[in-house]
C-alpha cells in the first residue's frame, strides 16, 4: 500500500532543497546574525537572500517590507492589534465570517475588549457581497482583514478590489494569504493591501516561521518590543535556518507556480470529476469558478466526515473533514454553516488539497476505493436505504436531539 | 486523529449488527446535538420473557459513535429489557477499552437510544433529562453546562470555587479563561460582577498540610483522609476510588463507577497524585491497584 497525502492545506512536507538550503544554518553558520566573528558573518547575506526570495514571490516594492515571525497566526495577530494600537479613536473593524480561528477567535477576544466586529456572510458558494461591504467602510473602522484564499474550500476572495476599496475611505487592509501563497500568482506592489500573512509550512518550508508583509509607510506597532531585529518591529533572535529555508521555499513556489495552476490543477479537476461521476449524492462546496488550483472540498451527504477520513486512513490515504468530531468541538465547520450547507451534508465534508508532490497514480488509486468507502458507511446510516436516501430524509429520520 | 483504543477500531470497521431489524416491535431515535451523530436503535424483544432477541443499529457518525452503537447491540442481545436497563454509558465505554473525553457523549447516546426503544416498547415516551454542553475542562472531562449548573447551584464565585465543586480545572489549569468567562456569564446573569479576588464560597474542608513525621498508621490514615475528601468530586460524576494498599511511596487505589473505563481515569489519578503529594509533602505515586498484580517481588520494609 503506498501512502497518499492530500492534507496539504494543512501543511506540506519540507522541500529537499530547502532541507539542504537550512543545515548549514544549523552546523556551521549558527551564529547569532548581530555577532561579528566568523560564525555569523554568512547569516546576515543569507536572511538578506531570504527576504529577497520572499520579496519576489509576493511582488512587493521593498525587501524591507518583509518581517519573519514564528507562524501565520502570530502575523494576524501582530496586523490587527497593531492597526487598533495606532488608531486607538478607530473602534471597529471589519472581517468575514469564513475567516480561519487565527482571526476569528482574536475578533472576539476584541469584542469583549469593546470593539465592534462586522463579520461579512457569504453566500451559498462562499461568495462575499461587496455592495453590503462598502456600506461598513468608515472612518470608524480600524482595519479590514479579509482572508486572500479559504482553506477548505479554496474559494478566493476579491481582495485586491477590497484593498483599493478600502484604501479609498481611508481604511488599513489586512489579508491573511496562508492559502493563497505560492499557489495563485501576486503583485503586492499593484495592490492597496497594507499588510498581509503568510505562512511557511504551507509552501513546503518548515513549521513555525511566518511572514507579515507591511506595506512602507503603513502606520505600525510591533506586537514584541525588544532586541533590533526585523529593524524593531519583531523583537527577538532570527529564526535563521528557518527563515533561510522560507526564502528557498519561495524562490521554489515562485518556480512552480505555473506547474501548481495547470499539473496540479488537472489532478485536482480529475479526482473531483471521478468522484461527483462515480459517486451519487455528493457535491462539491465553495466558489467552483474562483478556487484555490490545489483544493476541493466535496460534501458526502448522510454520512459522517471522521467515519470517512479513519476509512481513506485505513487506505493509506490522507485528507481532512470538517466534521465536529474530527476537532471535538460543538458544530460542523464554521465555514459549511455559514454557507448554509445542511449538518447531514456539512458533517460529511472532505477536503482533499494537493501539492506538486502528488501524481495522477496516487488520483486513480483515490478514485478507486472512495466510492466503496461511502457505500460502506451508507450501509450503516439511518438516511440511507438500499441504493438510495430513504424518502423524505429528514422526517423518516428525526431522531430526538440533546 | 483521536487516540481510539483497538476496540474501538476493531467495532468501526467491522461493526456487528449493522442495520434495521426487519419485524422490530421496538425502536429509538436519538441524537447528540454536540456532534450532529444520530443513531436508531431497532430491537425484536419477546413478548413472554421480554428477552431481546435480535438488535440492529443505524448511524450517522464518528468512528466512536458507529463503535458504541455496534457494541452495545452485542452488549445487549440475549439480555431481559430489565436487564439492558442497566448498561450504563460507562459500561459502554469499559466494553470499548475507554474512550477519549471528547468522545465519551458517543457512549452517552447509545445508553440513550437503549432507553428511548424501551420506552418505545413499553408504549412509553422517552424524555431526555440532560443537556450537553461545550466541552471546557479537558483533564476531567467538564462541559460548559455542567459547570453553569454548579456556579448557579452553590454559589460559586471564583474559578478555585469551580474547581473545588467540578474538578474542572483542576488539572492542567488551561481552561480558567473560559472558565472565568462561564463565570462572569453567569454571575452577570444573577446582576452581579465576576470578581477575580472574591472570597470563596463554601467549600469542601481543606485539610491540613503534613508538618511533622507520621507513624506508618498515622500516614495510610492520612493519605485515607484526603481520598476520602477527594470523593465527593468523583462520586458527582458518577465515580468513586477506594485505597487498597500503600507500599513505600505508591497507593494503588481502586477506580469505579463511572472512573472505570474512561479515559480519564489516568488523569484523575494524576489529580489525586497532585493533592496527596500537596497535603503529605513527600511524593507519592498514585497506581491503579490493577497494576499490583504485576508486583511480584513486593520487598516488606
């Protein structure tokens, strides 16, 4: 049995060059970048390289727009809290309601703290309305953080027009691009965004080392106070090999960025055909025609999404779900609720993401056991009879709730 | 992914009894609303001996969820109706080798399910007495309901109030924020403001610290005396714990009621570990006396 990974919008494996890129980081050059002696004076170029490579993936203006922090979240977190800290008089601010935690769970933090969260609804393929949009924008609002890509279905969000329509009523725009880097191609230089997270684990860099993209002039406060590095605005020793490895991660994605909207792409569209063909009862979630190239995410109606993901396991076949019970918590995702999917169909949601690792083999051997593995757990599911749902689903079964 | 015991994978991926009963003269429907798992129960019970003779379950869910359906249909064929009354969720989750805190709902609903069909059976209607709630204290599996019941209950005014009447808490101390926040629900409710210093509420008695050296007899008296302090928690939920024997520094100790078979029982232990380590000032080592069989060298100082 081989082992098929297509949980990639959760993490990616790490790049062999970029493995080969960081070790010298750790065995030789493992000076501290601010120490002047022979162990350190490579680091500074290399961190300098890095910021190059970065610069080039996101097309920013300035190398010096880049800061590295520990992860995506830590990039949210500095954005939104920094753009309140400058505007202290700015009490609300403006996000979705298809965010990922690491923004979703900060704006409730801040609306205890007393801000006030307009979280924009989407529609029934995850679409924003940008006339409900411009309404909210005011000299009231601190920032707009609006995610560039979602990580389940991989719908894209027009945040370049956000950005500009932001930037016209005088607002600070925030993206959080973690999906969106190094898969779908961005001029950072041509848009209004001010400031923008990414994520390295997610383009075959190692875990824990991020980016925040903040444009030159936006106004900031850093969120560690500190040593000088990142020129003050992230205190604390460099993550050297990490941030040298980032930097070949995305002189790497920037490599195979076509490769990811065409190969990936085909395998991606292969396997979503095969199973709405072969599989009755399923349907794919999110915004079909403005989607991620790497991601899709299929409803199984009337069964159970961990049910699912521990069968694919069983055939050495990796993916996600946005099942409650594959996180523990009370609710399917938040995502298929707030676009309105049924629990019956919302429970039973699979993500599969690839990266260019994948191959067309690893699609067919995925095609081949999927349709048994809903057919298995059909059997079981009180929704189901025989080859079909039994007769109005809903009241032959409505079982009572607690 | 969850950390499922071999039990649980072996009734996930050959579930027993999959299905409807074909002439069942009992059903149950029930769901758990904290994962969206439904589950119909259909049982052909006999009418003279009231022996169930065939049961067959449907289920939209988890892995846990599908387990706990297929073992307790084994866990009940063959059983009078009086009889299957009394499995309990705990029972379900022991015949499964423990299920994680997250997932001990899923035996919850095929208790449920088992009721609901009686019920059915009997003409009755099965009216479900619990709400479940947010899972909040992961150590010791304490959801928000619970925890909201409590503070209204007693009083409670400070997150050590909590922890002192649900052991929620108690463990690796992460959930106080929400905590506080349960609190400060709550007591906005009652028109009052949560108060981080508040005076306590009162509380089961403290017991005093171990200051001078204790005779062998004092000490196991000693060490019976917070167990025993420690039982009202335990018996809330349902459980219980016993001291069996103390050699050198190790109390084996004697887990049950609802304590036997989930998987928290490890974390109980560490939590009564925790108090006697604090009250008697040496270490002590907490072991279920399930291990003491493995003693076969016991050396008697």
């Amino acid at each position: 049995m081989v082992d098929i990974y297509l949980d990639n919008n959760a993490t990616t494996k790490v790049d062999h060059e970029v493995v080969d890129a960081m070790i010298p980081y750790f065995l030789e050059q493992y000076g501290n970048p601010s120490s002047i002696h022979k162990f350190a004076d490579g680091v500074a170029r290399g961190l300098k390289q890095a910021r190059q490579q970065v610069q080039s993936l996101i097309g920013c203006e300035h190398d010096s727009e880049i800061i590295f922090t520990s992860c995506g979240t830590e990039s949210n977190s500095t954005a939104l809290l920094s753009a309140i800290k400058a505007q202290p008089n700015k009490k609300e601010i403006i996000t979705t309601t298809v965010e990922h935690a690491a923004i979703l769970n900060l704006c409730d933090y801040l609306e205890k703290e007393g801000y006030t969260i307009h979280r924009l609804p989407v529609d029934k393929a995850g679409r924003l309305n940008l006339e409900s949009y411009k309404k909210l924008l005011s000299d009231q609002v601190a920032i707009v953080s609006v995610m560039w890509a979602n990580n389940e279905t991989g719908t894209i969000f027009p945040v370049a027009e956000m950005a500009e329509l932001a930037n016209a009523a005088g607002v600070m725009f925030h993206t959080d691009a973690v999906q969106a880097v190094g898969k779908i191609p961005m001029m950072l230089q041509d848009t209004k965004i001010d400031m923008l997270s990414l994520s390295g684990h997610k383009l075959h860099a190692p875990k824990g080392i991020g980016v925040l993209y903040l444009r030159r002039g936006t106004r900031y406060r850093p969120l560690l106070r500190g040593g000088h590095q990142e020129r003050g605005r992230r205190a604390g020793t460099e993550n050297t090999a990490s941030i040298v490895g980032l930097g070949k991660a995305c002189e790497l994605a920037l490599r195979y960025i076509e490769y990811e909207n065409t190969t990936v792409k085909e395998l991606r569209d292969r396997l979503e055909k095969g199973i709405t063909e072969s599989i009755p009862h399923c349907f794919v979630t999110g915004d079909l025609y403005n989607r991620l190239p790497n991601t899709t995410d299929i409803a199984f109606e009337y069964i159970e999404g961990e049910s699912i993901l521990m069968l694919l396991n069983k055939a050495g076949i990796a993916a996600s779900s946005g099942s409650a019970c594959t996180s523990g918590s009370l609710e399917p995702s938040h995502v298929m609720r707030a676009m309105d999917i049924p629990y019956t169909a919302a429970h039973g949601t699979i993500r599969f993401s690839f990266s260019r690792y994948n191959t067309m083999y690893e699609v067919e051997e995925v095609l081949k056991v999927m349709p048994g593995i809903v057919k298995t757990l059909r059997k079981l599911s009180p929704y189901w009879e025989g080859d079909a749902p039994v007769a109005n689903p809903e009241q032959a079964f409505a079982p009572t709730y607690s | 992914m969850w950390d499922y015991s071999d039990k649980v994978k072996e009734h996930f991926f050959n579930p027993k009894n999959a299905g409807a009963v074909a002439d069942a003269n009992a059903t149950g429907e029930v769901g758990s609303i904290s994962c969206g798992d439904a589950l119909r129960l259909t049982l052909k019970v006999d009418d003279d001996t009231e022996v169930i003779l065939e049961a067959g379950f449907q289920t939209f869910g988890c892995g846990s969820a599908i387990a706990s359906s297929s073992v307790l249909t084994e866990m009940i064929i063959g059983k009078t109706i009086d009889e299957a009354l009394q499995v309990t969720n705990q029972d379900i989750a022991a015949q499964l080798e423990g299920l994680p805190p997250e997932k001990m709902h899923c035996s919850v609903m095929g208790r449920e399910a088992l009721q609901a069909a009686i019920a059915n059976y009997r003409g009755e209607v099965w009216k479900d007495d619990h709400e479940e709630g947010a899972l909040i204290c992961k150590c010791f599996a304490i959801d928000a309901v619970m925890i909201e019941e409590m503070v209204w209950a007693n009083k409670l005014r400070t997150v050590e109030d909590v922890t002192n009447f649900t052991k929620a808490g108690g463990g690796c101390a992460s959930c106080h924020e929400d905590i506080e926040a349960i609190l400060e629900k709550v007591l906005a409710e009652k028109g009052e403001k949560f108060d981080p210093d508040a005076a306590p509420a009162a509380q089961p008695e403290k017991i005093a610290a171990v200051k001078t050296p204790l005779t062998n007899l004092q000490r196991i008296k000693k060490i019976e005396e917070v167990l025993e302090s420690l039982r009202p928690a335990l018996m809330a939920d349902g459980g219980d714990v016993e001291l069996v024997e103390v050699i050198g520094n190790t109390a084996y100790v004697k887990m049950t009621g609802a304590c036997n078979g989930c998987q928290m029982a490890a974390m109980t232990i560490a939590g009564i570990q925790q108090r006697l380590m604090e009250v008697m000032g040496e270490f002590i080592k907490v072991v279920p006396s399930t291990e003491m069989a493995k003693l076969t060298n016991i050396e008697v100082a």
